[in-house]
C-alpha cells in the first residue's frame, strides 16, 4: 500500500510540475488557475478557478490546451475530467433548494 500512495504522490509531483510550468502562467494571463482534485487510475480530476471557472471558452479552447498538455506528457492518463462548477454556484443551488423546503 505504501508503495502506491508513494508512486501517486510522485506522479501528483510531476503533474503539477506541469502544471507550474506549462498550463498555470497561460491560465494566470487570464486570472485563472488550475487545482488537480484526484488521481483516479488512467483519469486525472481537475478544476479550474478564477475567472476561468466561468469562461465560456474554458473547456473548448482552454480545455483541450489542459487535456492535450497532460495526456501528451503523461500517457497513463487517458482522461481529464474538468469539474467546473463553481462554488458561488453549488451556494446558489443550496440555497434555491432551502428556500423550496420551506
């Protein structure tokens, strides 16, 4: 069990390396950022936040500029899933299903 927690945490190491080097300074020119949520095996979770959390753009243009970076260097992803609902707007959800219950 060490063994995979230690192989992860590397592999979370070198993405995010990647992330530092290659994805965050494009995503930092727009106010944005990029957090890796999970490592699932062969799928890596991440989420935008800033201004490109809401940008209509961020999971055509600026998706595939994510996805394309970190499946090329690391091929033993085959997904990147984008979780990209903000957190002002789960608020808003709870809010609208408090006030429904009464």
């Amino acid at each position: 069990i060490r063994q995979v927690t230690d192989v992860s945490n590397d592999i979370r190491q070198q993405v995010e390396a990647l992330l530092d080097l290659e994805i965050r300074p494009a995503l930092a020119a727009h106010d944005g950022n990029i957090m890796i949520q999970s490592i699932d095996e062969g799928t890596i979770n991440v989420k935008l936040s800033g201004r490109c959390s809401t940008c209509p753009s961020a999971l055509t243009v600026t998706g595939n500029f994510i996805r394309e970076k970190i499946l090329n260097a690391f091929p033993q992803f085959q997904t990147v899933v984008f979780n990209c609902v903000s957190e002002d707007l789960l608020q808003q959800a709870r809010d609208m299903l408090r006030a429904s219950k009464g």
